[in-house]
C-alpha cells in the first residue's frame, strides 16, 4: 500500500510541477503579447490628448513637474520631458501607486483615463 500511495504522490507532484510550467509558459506569452500591443496602439486622438492635458492640469501635475505640452513649469518631481526612462507602463504604476512624495492617484480616473494619460505622458515628452 505505501508503494502505490509514494508512486500517486509523486504521479501528482509530476502533474503540479508540469501544469506550473505550463502556467508560467502561457504567462510569458501573455505578457509578451501585451506588449506587443501596447507597441501597436495608434497615436492619441486629438480629444485624448485634450482630455490628457486636461487631467494633468486638473490634477495639479503641472506644480510639480516639468511638461511643456502640458504647460508644466514644476520643479519638485522629476521632469516629464527628456526623461527617457519612462514607459506607459511605469507612469501608470507611479500614478496608481505614488512613490516618494508624489501621492498616489488610484482610484481617482478611470483606467481608461490612466492609461490614456500615460500613454500622452509617454508620447508628448520631448
């Protein structure tokens, strides 16, 4: 009996570890994939860009940071334009969530708004 209970256990740590690998597979493509995508979005409308600058002003990200398209003058956060190291992605983690004194805006524009205005962000620095 403990033969045929030790081979089920590990026929079912088999099955665990291969439906892990299995997940982690489909993860990656699908993380692959949305990338893709997000690489394909067409340019912003000029509503969405509208909307965006509208958002930013309307938020007070003008105060603190640096964004001529936007007529941000701020000094306290770091500059929007010029700054290479930003992707639609890390603007929308950064809005969301805050990060050192910049508070965090989750939960106050839709995630079609959020991910608008980051992809504006993204597109307009210069």
């Amino acid at each position: 009996m403990a033969v045929k209970a030790n081979t089920i256990g590990k026929v079912a740590l088999a099955a665990l570890a291969a439906s892990t690998l299995a997940m982690g597979v489909s993860g990656a493509s699908a993380t692959d994939a949305e990338t893709t995508d997000a690489a394909e979005e067409a340019p912003l409308t000029e509503d969405q860009i509208a909307a965006s600058r509208a958002l930013f002003g309307q938020y007070g990200c003008s105060a603190c940071h640096l964004f001529a398209d936007a007529g941000g003058s701020g000094h306290i956060g770091p500059a929007l334009d010029g700054n290479s190291g930003l992707s639609v992605d890390y603007v929308e983690q950064i809005v969301t969530n805050g990060q050192g004194a910049m508070p965090s805006f989750g939960g106050m524009v839709s995630e079609e708004e959020l991910h608008t205005l980051s992809r504006y962000i993204v597109e307009k620095k210069q």
